[in-house]
C-alpha cells in the first residue's frame, strides 16, 4: 500500500496525458471570476527531479515530457506548458510538476487546495514543496468524503491512485457515486492506468453506466520496457469542463501518431 514511489515514474507518458488534462480543466475554471477548491486523494510529493536517481533508472521521463519537449507534441501556450515554465523558473530547469503543483500554478486567491498524501516520506515532502496548501496525512478516500462539498463549492477532484491494491478497481465507481452525490457540481477526475490484462475494463463500464455524459479519454503507448504491463492512460471526467472534449481528442489523435 505504501510502496510505489512516482519518482520513478513522474514525467512519463501517462503523465503527460494526465497533467495536460488537468491544467486544460484548471485553466477552463480559472478563467471566470469565482473561487473554486482543488482536492487530491493521492498527491505524491508534488515536485520532482528529472534528473534523479529514480528517474534516469527507468527512463520514463526521457521518454515523456522529454520528447514531448524536443518535439513539440504541446505549443508553448498549452496550459500544462505555461505550469512547466513557471516551475522550473522557480525549482530550475530538472524539476517536474506533480499535479498538485499544477494545481498551484492556477491557484487565485480565495481558491482552496487539499492534499491528500498516506506515505510518511511523501507527506513530509509535500508540505515542504506546497506549504500554503491544506494537507491532509491521511487515506486519500477518506479525505475526499469528509471535505466534500469543498468550500469554495466550486472546484475540481483528482483521484490518482496507484492501484497497487486491486480492490481499488472494484470499489471506485461507488465511491465516486458518493462523492457525486453529495457534490453534485464538483468536477470528478479519475486517472487509472490502461493494463495488458484490460482489467480497467469493469470498472469504466460501470462509472459509464452511472455516469454517461462523463468524458472517457484514453490513450495508448508501447511499454516503458520489456515485461512492463502498462501500455496507456486513462482518464474518466464526470462534469467536464466545456471544450475539455475537444483537448482530450486531440491528445488521443497526437498519441495515436507520435508515441
């Protein structure tokens, strides 16, 4: 439960799609002049380093955000690149936003963010990579029920976890049933990772059930390396932002042509 570390893995293609997602919707939202709440189940650290010990292990990120920069797969207006820039002004040149700190980057004042992180190392670097947000050292769920409906009641939720305990599959779609019910104006974000084994598959057709109008935006990549189970990204969106439809067909046409 407390043993994945995106360290090894920030930067990556599943990043890419997920963050450039994320900052498309948080720049919709910050764009009308209402204040809004940010809640994250699984927030990780929020900055890493591209050129860590963890990161040049894998080369996930070489193959990410690196190529993806080097080829210009986001024009340098793109939401997620406006939140890289102003980063790596700030942390220098290696340094990688977490989504948390994507977040931060559109934080207003009178915004709200709340962080959720279990992982005692991973907590402790998160409150001293983003002081100014409420953090929470706790299971991420049980974070999201107890803060939902936010104040402000405007706002977004990211459930990102790392899916290492299977159940995780099986009771997502109740718990984002909950949530939508007890908020029913939040913007309700799921990230899961697209398995050799499609075992994503059950969980999607029932939040479709529940949920048709959400957004499904999944994309597809060759694996990281040789026996690696992940080969894309998903995202479910239920209340999309207004033009998130469109960005997140033009990722998938991007992926389908360059990764």
């Amino acid at each position: 439960m407390l043993s994945y570390q995106h360290a090894y893995h920030a930067g990556n293609l599943a990043d890419l799609h997920k963050h450039a997602l994320l900052a498309a919707a948080l720049d919709y939202l910050t764009r009308k002049d209402k204040p809004l709440s940010y809640l994250e189940t699984h927030a990780g650290r929020g900055l890493y380093r591209l050129n860590s010990a963890e990161s040049r292990k894998t080369g996930e990120a070489a193959a990410g955000i690196a190529r993806a920069e080097d080829e210009g797969w986001l024009p340098a207006d793109h939401p997620l690149m406006r939140a890289l820039d102003a980063v790596r002004a700030t942390h220098g040149t290696d340094a990688y936003p977490g989504s948390p700190l994507i977040a931060a980057h559109f934080q207003r004042p009178g915004d709200a963010i709340h962080l959720a992180e279990l992982h005692p190392a991973e907590h402790a670097a998160l409150a001293a990579n983003l002081p100014f947000a409420t953090l929470h050292h706790q299971d991420g769920f049980q974070m999201a029920q107890a803060v939902c409906p936010p104040t402000p009641r405007r706002g977004m939720l990211l459930i990102d976890p790392s899916f290492e305990i299977k159940a995780d599959y099986a009771n997502l779609p109740r718990f984002i049933e909950k949530i939508a019910r007890k908020w029913n104006v939040g913007v309700i974000a799921l990230w899961y990772p697209i398995l050799t084994d499609g075992r994503h598959q059950p969980m999607i057709a029932a939040l479709q059930d529940a949920h048709p109008d959400a957004l499904l935006s999944e994309v597809t990549f060759p694996a990281a390396r040789p026996g690696h189970s992940m080969i894309g990204s998903g995202m479910f969106i239920h209340n999309a932002p207004w033009g998130l439809q469109d960005e997140a067909a033009r990722l998938q046409a991007l992926f389908r042509d360059r990764a």
